[in-house]
C-alpha cells in the first residue's frame, strides 16, 4: 500500500470515466443552437446561443480568472451578466 510521510494512503478510483470530465483549456467562440444539450436528460436551449469558452477577466490586482460567457444571439445591445463561481469550478462538474 502506498504511503506519504509513513501515513498509509488506501486509494480506491472513485469513477473510470473521471479523465473524461476534463475538458481542454480552449478560448473559443461558437454558436450552440437552439435545441442543444449539454448531456442527456438536460433541457434543450430555447434559442440559439454565443458561447465563449475561457475568456480572460482581468481583476484589479492584475491576476486573471477564466470565464465562461453565453449570450444570446439576437441580441445585440449589453445585458447584465451573472458570473456563477464556486469550488466546483466554471462547468458545473466539479472540474475547472
């Protein structure tokens, strides 16, 4: 069994599929469609909408965090945004 600092380590792999939830550093812009799902089960989207992926947003004290930023395609004047962000990253599956 391996150790760390002479402390036992049981590791038993929680989920095979695990690689699979990582999804690659890409700062992109497309369109996903109306009708479009993130995985089975989910709710379609209602429209078409502008989806870019790692945005960087400068902070004031000159670090970076990258956003996710959806926007719907029709419209073409500013609307508010809601930045969603917690320990379990940007993507809503606990990776990034």
């Amino acid at each position: 069994m391996p150790s760390i600092a002479g402390i036992e380590i049981a590791f038993v792999k929680a989920n095979p599929d695990f690689s699979k939830r990582w999804l690659d550093f890409d700062t992109s812009t497309r369109v996903l469609p109306q009708g479009w799902t993130k995985a089975p089960g989910r709710r379609a989207l209602p429209e078409d909408l502008i989806f870019e992926k790692d945005i960087p947003v400068p902070l004031r004290d000159g670090s970076k965090i990258y956003a996710d930023v959806f926007r719907p395609c029709k419209i073409t004047e500013p609307v508010p945004a809601i930045m969603a962000w917690s320990p379990y990253g940007k993507e809503g599956n606990g990776m990034h």
